[in-house]
C-alpha cells in the first residue's frame, strides 16, 4: 500500500504592536483585538488543515510573553495637551 505523505502547517499568535496577530508557517495571515480572537482564528484554519489531511501546531504564549516590553500605547508626539 503506497503512503501519501501531508503537510503540517505551524500557528503562532504573536503580540503586535496593536493587538494581535496570527502567523501560518512564517506568513502572516491576520490581525485581530485580542489573542483569544487569534486563537479561534487559528482553530479555524486549523480545522480546514486536518480536514485536508494536515498536522497542525498552534503557539499561543503564556502571559509572560504578552507584553511588549518598553512599548507606550501612544508616542508623546500623540498626546493632547489640554491646555
């Protein structure tokens, strides 16, 4: 019986600078508010693969890694002075 060998295809949810985004094997694919929102993309598109016969690999990362270090929400040059 001959075998026929498919692919697997690797998610990573990576913090943006704003919000979220969601890589498939290096290419990015989406950006989204939240990293729950990248998951249930990724879940997604995840669900297509194994129903085309692929393995998958989700990475989403633990709370130490949510934060861009050093990053402000908003550069000084932005902010409003009210006076």
């Amino acid at each position: 019986m001959g075998s026929h060998v498919m692919g697997s295809h690797v998610y990573n949810v990576v913090k943006a600078p704003i919000g979220w985004a969601l890589f498939c094997d290096r290419e990015r694919i989406g950006g989204f508010v939240s990293s729950e929102a990248a998951l249930e993309a990724a879940t997604a598109f995840g669900a297509n693969a194994i129903r085309d016969g692929h393995s998958i690999q989700i990475n989403v990362p633990g709370p130490e890694l949510r934060e861009i270090e050093g990053f402000e929400s908003w550069p000084a040059r932005w902010h409003l002075d009210p006076k």
